[in-house]
C-alpha cells in the first residue's frame, strides 16, 4: 500500500517540476511588445548558434542575423556565448546565461 501510495505521489510531482523549467530558446511570457517590435523590459540573449554556413541569435525570442534589426536595436556580432549589439550610437553585450549554454 506505502510503495503504490509513493509511487502515484512521485508521479504528480514529476510534471510539476518540469512545468516549472523554461525553455530559453522560446519567447519570454513576461513583458509586452511595443510598436517598435521590442520588450519594454531588458533585452535576453536566449541561445545563440554558429553554423559552418549560418549564425543566428535568438533575442527576445525573436531569430537574428549579423546586421538586422529588432526595433531600434541592431545585431553587430554573434558569438558562441554573446553579441553585441548597437542602438542610439552605442553598444552593448549580451551574455548567454552559463547554467543553460548547450554545445554540440
């Protein structure tokens, strides 16, 4: 009685925990989208990738190449771990969050 009474609590308490986890490769449901297509809270490095023949970043949950744009802000440079990005003449360095970096 005691192991299936274990057994069916672990079960529930599975779900919640992974419930719980954000995936940093989707779009943050925190904050609201301005006009200018930008949070109106600080901009999130959510992954970054380097291919042989692409590189991308993932910022705000919107995908970007050197050089476009999200809003006002644009992206100058990808790194394995950050990039840079410009608005209103300067720059600045978005970092990649050690805990969930994930490397082939």
């Amino acid at each position: 009685m005691h192991k299936l009474l274990l057994i069916s609590l672990l079960l529930n308490i599975a779900p919640l925990q992974a419930a719980s986890l954000a995936d940093p490769t989707q779009p943050s449901l925190g904050g609201t989208a301005s006009a200018s297509g930008t949070s109106q809270h600080a901009l999130t490095l959510n992954a970054t990738y380097m291919g042989k023949t692409d590189r991308y970043a993932i910022i705000n949950g919107v995908k970007l190449r050197e050089g476009e744009t999200l809003g006002h802000i644009r992206l100058q440079r990808i790194r394995h771990k950050s990039v840079d990005i410009s608005a209103d003449d300067r720059t600045q360095t978005l970092q990649l969050n050690d805990l969930i970096v994930k490397t082939r």
